[in-house]
C-alpha cells in the first residue's frame, strides 16, 4: 500500500487515548471509524472528543464548521466486521495486556485486506511478540502516541522483527501527515525510548527522595526549571554536546558511581503501591490530591501543553 491509499482509519478504543487518536485523525481530514465493545463506550467516546473539541474551538484552533466536520468524519461500530472492512490504517488503544491484544488483532486481521496497517498504541508491549500470531507479520507495527494523545506531539514508531520497511515508512508519513512529530526507531527496545529515559529519571529522583536529599517537591521543581526548559529544546545529547563531552565525561567519572543502579522498584514506590496509595487516583503518592488540587493541575498541564500544540501548528 501507498500513502496515498490511505483513505479511511479504523481506530480500535474509545477511551483515554483511542478517542484522541480519532479526533486528530479526524481533524486531518481521515474518515475514522470508531469502535469499541458498546454503544456506551462509544459515546463516552463521542463526548470525550466534544470536550477536546470545544478546547479547541474557543482556543480559536477549529471554527464552528470545522468542528462539526469533525465530529461528522467520525462513525462509531461496535463490530470488527463491519468498523473495518474499509480500513486502510488501523490505530488501537486498548488495555495493555498482551495476550488480549494479540486475540484482538488476531481477529481483526480477518476482516481486513492484506494491504492494511495495523498499529497499536501501547506504551511497552512487544511488536514482535503481538505480531508473531498474524499471518501479515510485516505490515504491523508500533505508533506509540503520549498522553494527552491530541496535545502531546510525539509518536513513537517501533518495528517488529518482521515489520516491513515500507510500513514504517507509510506510518511516518501519515503521522506528518496528521501534524505529529513522529521518531521511526531501528529496532524495538523494551519500554521504546521515551519510557526508558522516564524510568531512568524517576528511578534516580526517587532514590534521591529516598536518601534525604530532597523533598519530591523539590526535586520536581529542579528537573522543571533546568533540565526539563533545555530538554524540551533541545533534548539531553545535544545539551551534552553544547555543553562540552569532556565535561560530561569528567563528571561521569565520578557521579555515576553514586547514582541508582538497582533493578528493583524503588522501596518507596513499592511500599506505596503495596499500601494502596497509588496518587492522584486514590488521594495519596508522593503528594496528597483531592478534587480541586486534580482538576488545577491536569487543567494547568493542558494549558500549557494546548499552548506549545498551537506554536506547533504555527511552524508548520
């Protein structure tokens, strides 16, 4: 298939991530079918993407027209047969469970031609491991998009071992297409790469939680207002270079050593699991949450995040 075939988008979720990835779909102009288990999923779906959509409009990004264009590119099904009989691309968002996504994708594969893309949106999960049940193992791949799917800009593509070249070829182009930022990994890695150097971060902040050093409140305005400003430009590799290798390299020599190694959870990410106390969603991590301090927070995270998908919009 070419990219320029590509002219209806099955999109497989309606929750979280599934209804943002066919809202941006949709904005781009792609007919989306939309399908999910029930007809209450699906409008959950639908009101979910109204809500982005009004924050869109009164942002001025979408006009009244452009709104109702949307809304009127996406269908909703409650059946593979029907939902993705037409697809050219697929895109899914659901649980993170292995063996159910390989059942799925090992029924959905029935319904579709041999041409279709089938990508799945998870945050870890083996390409080659879902792929190894289809009998068209190279045209399924990773397109891992980040949370809130519509604002955030990357997508992760990640090969399986039998993924064919022009797959993720045609995937990178329609992620451009869409207005995101996409990065085609050679070969998939456990956690891809974002969640690699998340873990490697986190692992070490809460190591120095752990030690005294810092409170979780200062080590988070620490990484906000020095690496996270110069990142967000210019990422770390190149702020290693910028900043001179040999300097890097004379504090490697002796700071690694005293840095986090270990292979465990952290004790304290542990424990707060264990006890339930699991942030935001239950009241209590690092931090205590309630209604008001949830609703400012995420509310503060999309402003912000709605303002740099705006200046994106503008550069392109």
């Amino acid at each position: 298939m070419k990219f320029e075939d590509v002219k209806i988008i099955g999109n497989i979720g309606a929750g979280t991530m599934g209804h943002a990835t066919a809202m941006q779909f949709a904005i781009a102009g792609y007919p989306v079918h939309m399908i999910d288990q029930n007809d209450a999923a699906l409008q959950h779906g639908l009101d979910l993407i109204k809500a982005d959509l009004k924050t869109l409009h009164e942002s001025n990004y979408l006009t009244d027209e452009e709104v109702k264009q949307v809304l009127e590119r996406i269908s909703t099904f409650t059946s593979y047969k029907e939902g993705l009989k037409d697809a050219d691309f697929i895109i899914e968002s659901i649980v993170e469970n292995l063996k159910i996504k390989q059942t799925v994708w090992t029924e959905v594969e029935v319904y579709v031609s041999d041409e279709t893309i089938l990508a799945t949106n998870t945050s870890g999960l083996s390409p080659t491991e879902i792929q190894s049940v289809l009998k068209n193992k190279d045209r399924f791949l990773v397109a891992h998009f980040w949370n809130p799917a519509h604002l955030m800009p990357l997508v992760e593509i990640v090969p399986g071992k039998e993924t064919s070249d022009s797959t993720i070829k045609l995937t990178y182009q329609l992620m451009k297409k869409i207005g995101k930022h996409p990065a085609a990994l050679k070969k998939e890695s456990l956690g891809f790469v974002g969640n690699r150097i998340q873990l490697a971060v986190i692992r070490e902040a809460l190591h120095i939680v752990e030690e005294g050093i810092a409170d979780p409140q200062t080590v988070d305005d620490i990484v906000k207002y020095s690496l996270g400003r110069r990142w967000s430009i210019l990422g770390p590799i190149m702020s290693a270079d910028l900043g001179g290798l040999d300097v890097f390299n004379n504090i490697s020599s002796y700071l690694l050593k005293d840095l986090d190694n270990d292979t465990e959870a952290n004790k304290t990410l542990s424990e707060n699991a264990k006890n339930g106390n699991l942030g935001m969603k239950t009241g209590k991590g690092y931090y205590d949450w309630d209604k008001e301090k949830t609703n400012y927070i995420v509310s503060e995270r999309d402003k912000a995040l709605l303002e740099d998908f705006l200046d994106d919009q503008k550069d392109n």
